[in-house]
C-alpha cells in the first residue's frame, strides 16, 4: 500500500484506506507494521514538517518537493548531487528538500497561472 502511494502517506491514512477491506485492522497493526518495514529498511520515515511523520517505500536517495500550501509530498525526479552527498557523509544523515506550490495549487494562488510545465509564474 505504501509503495503504491507516492504521495508518501501518513499511519493514519494507511489505516482509513485499509479500514473498509479489513474492518478488525486497528491503527496499532498499522504502525506495528510499519515498525517492521522500518527495521527491515524496507521504508523511510520523514517528518515533512507540521509534526507529520511520512513514509516512503522509496529507499534509496532522492529528494522531495513540499508544497507550500496544502503540504502535499512528492518525490522529485532530479539526479542527486554526488559532491553533497560526499561531502555529508561525515554526518549521521542529511536531507534536502524543496519547496513550493504544487500544479493543482499554483493555479489556485492569486496572482498566479499554471504553465504547461506544472510551474507557478506571477501575472505581470
């Protein structure tokens, strides 16, 4: 379920799709089980900020995109920076992210358009 879900869901909101095919599945099963994904490393966990741990079933490295507005996660298809990975390596773990508006609230945003490449442009 997790691997299917690029938008890197949260325990709870593995557990309210898996409720109504499993109706004795409990939240605890959820994270029991994800607490083993974890220890197998077959998942990473990311607190994207607003207190809200993710999971991501894509383990190796990659970096993400958050969205400004609605807080929305997406990895972001760009190749990774060899010399900053180098160079963190003399740390215990890094993370670099980026931020902005996603496509669907970019055009939402006043003052702002979609383009056809999903970005935000302000109107002049």
């Amino acid at each position: 379920m997790i691997a299917a879900d690029k938008a890197h869901p949260t325990a709870q909101e593995v557990y309210d799709r898996l409720k109504s095919g499993m109706p004795t599945l409990s939240l605890g099963n959820v994270y029991r089980n994800i607490g083993i994904l974890l220890e197998e490393r077959r998942l990473r966990s990311f607190e994207f900020g607003r207190g809200i741990v993710r999971y991501d079933a894509v383990t190796d490295g990659h970096y993400h995109f958050i969205c400004d507005a609605c807080g929305g996660v997406s990895d972001l298809p760009m190749p990774i920076q060899g010399g900053i990975t180098t160079a963190a390596r003399k740390f215990s773990r890094h993370t670099i992210r980026f931020f902005g508006f996603c496509t669907s609230c970019a055009g939402k945003r006043p003052g702002g358009t979609k383009e056809k490449s999903g970005k935000s442009k302000k109107r002049r």
